[in-house]
C-alpha cells in the first residue's frame, strides 16, 4: 500500500509540473526537425539515423524539413518548440556561420539549445556539372574561369552556409571571380548542378557523393590537407596548392533548452548506439563521413570554437548575403 501511495504521488508530481520521465522515453514519435529542404547533406545523415533510431526504440523519428534562410528558418521553428523531448533538430556547421552572417535572429543556437551531438564530420568538395565545365583536372579548371571572370557560377545551400563561404575562400585564395546563386537549401542546389542550371558547388561530400559515383557531376577536389577515403582519386585542396583551403562540414543534434537532463541523457544513448550500428557505419563511409567521438560537453565547446571561427572568416572574407 505504501508502495503503491508512494508511486501515486510521484505520478501526480509529473503531471503537475510537466516532468516527463526519461525512463519511458519516447514513448510516442519524436520529431527532428531538418532546416533545409530533402535531399541535402543534412536530410542525407538525418533519415538513415532517423530509421536506427526507430528500430532501436520502437517509435518513429519524424524528419521535419523546414528550409529557408540558410538553415535559420528551421532552427527558429525548434527553439520555441516544447523542450519535453519530443522535438530534436538537426542542425549543422552553417547554424555556427549564421550569427556572423544575419544582423537580427530570433533565436540564440548556445542560449537557447542543448547541444546532444556531433553525429558526421565531412569535408568539402568542389564539383562541377561536366557539360558546363568540360575540364579533366583542377587545373583545366582554374584556368578556364580565370580567363572569364564572373561568366561562372556556383549555387549553395543558401547566404551565410558553409558552402558559400566556401566559395567565397575558394575565390579568395585563388583570385578568381565565380557569381553566388543562394538557394534554400544544398538539396534544390544540387538538383540544379546536376541538371545543369549551375555549373559548380562547394558542398558536402555527404550529399554529392551518391551523384559523383553516378557521373552526374565531377569531383575536382576536397578541401584540407587529406583525401578521402571514399574518393581515393580526388586530389587534397594541400596537393593543389592551397594548403590553407580547409572547410568541414558538420551535422550535430540539438534539444530545445529547458529539455530535462535525464531525457538528454536517454537521447545522447540513443544516438550514439545507432552511430554503433554497421548500417550506419557503412553509409558514413560511402558519404565520406567520418564519425565523433565528442562528449556532450566536447560538442558544447565546439560549437562556441566554430562560432568564433567563423566570425573570423566572414570578416576576411567581406561575405555578404545576396
């Protein structure tokens, strides 16, 4: 009877003030919400986690695609959401970028998220649609647009994402001259790349590789010091000269502040074991995606490094939204 008066009241309590035990979570669908449209590099590690995550707890993970403003629309949307962990986002490196790019957000990514965890690292990747651009090599490549500064252009996932301030470096460093063509997200972006409404992208290898394999469009050259595993014959951006050229991109999950720390608890095990999983493991690595081993106070202290980063770079580079 005690027992039984002694679960009563802490049933009673959970109500009254709104406590979801992690215990039983989830115990209905939760939704993670994807701030650019599918078919981007974001939407390409979301829906594999998304299937592992319900195979692993018996409740779906429901992919929320909320594209515009480079990824900010999306994440405004999450921060109001209710933080009984029902509602996770999935943001990425732009959302670090985004601070130094708009003069005005409704939402602060340190102040009013929780950050989970880092989930994929990959790296950049210039590519070209090869009826546009008939070039064999980086080289071919540089030459032909620097004999006709401006004639180019180069789409991305939006003003302020990654993959524009990968192209402004790349401009940058190569003295080049390449126009911008935001779109709302690198999925519509790729779309277009491929059916040769743009000629090139700076994008995540993560989204291009299923199109790279597929000779849809051609890989020039990843950014950083290294190649990638998964595309052994593309030159490092170090190889061709550029050993300063190094741009990742990231994909990690947030809670809406105010989550209940239990529930973050249960949230961050649920990933890493699906991260775990060789299903997963094996679409990494055809993606080119390396994994994290970061701990949720790691991934915090990341985050607020890449917001400084970037700060840095936006302002050496005079980017601006278009």
């Amino acid at each position: 009877m005690r027992s039984f008066f002694t679960l009563a009241v802490a049933a009673t309590l959970a109500i009254s003030t709104g406590t979801v035990f992690a215990q039983g979570w989830p115990t209905k669908p939760v939704t993670l919400v994807v701030p650019f449209p599918a078919g981007g590099g974001t939407d390409a590690f979301a829906r594999p986690l998304s299937a592992q995550f319900a195979k692993q707890t018996g409740k779906q993970l429901i992919i929320d695609n909320r594209g515009g403003a480079g990824g900010t629309v999306g994440a405004s949307i999450a921060a109001k959401a209710a933080p009984d962990g029902y509602t996770l986002f999935m943001g990425a490196v732009h959302h670090t970028i985004a601070p130094s790019m708009y003069n005005k957000l409704d939402y602060d990514l340190e102040k009013d998220f929780v950050p989970l965890a880092l989930v994929a690292i990959v790296p950049q990747v210039l590519v070209v649609n090869p009826k546009n651009l008939p070039v064999a090599n980086h080289k071919e490549f540089l030459d032909l647009i620097k004999r006709s500064p401006g004639k180019y252009n180069f789409g991305s996932a939006g003003g302020g994402t990654s993959h524009h301030l990968a192209g402004e470096l790349y401009k940058i460093q190569t003295k080049t001259f390449i126009t911008h063509i935001p779109y709302r997200g690198a999925g519509p972006a790729l779309q277009d790349l491929v059916g040769g409404q743009v000629d090139m992208m700076f994008d995540g290898l993560g989204s291009s590789a299923v199109h790279i394999k597929g000779g849809r469009i051609k890989a020039l050259m990843v950014s950083g010091a290294n190649r990638s595993p998964a595309f052994p014959d593309v030159p490092s951006a170090k190889e061709l000269g550029l050993p300063d050229y190094t741009v990742t991109t990231w994909y990690g999950i947030w809670a809406p502040k105010g989550t209940p720390a239990d529930i973050q608890a249960r949230a961050i095990a649920e990933i890493k074991k699906a991260m775990e999983a060789p299903e997963l493991k094996t679409i990494w690595a055809n993606q080119g995606a390396e994994f994290s081993t970061m701990n949720q106070a790691q991934f915090g202290s990341f985050i607020n490094s890449e917001i400084k980063r970037w700060r840095v770079v936006v302002k050496a580079s005079g980017a601006k939204l278009d």
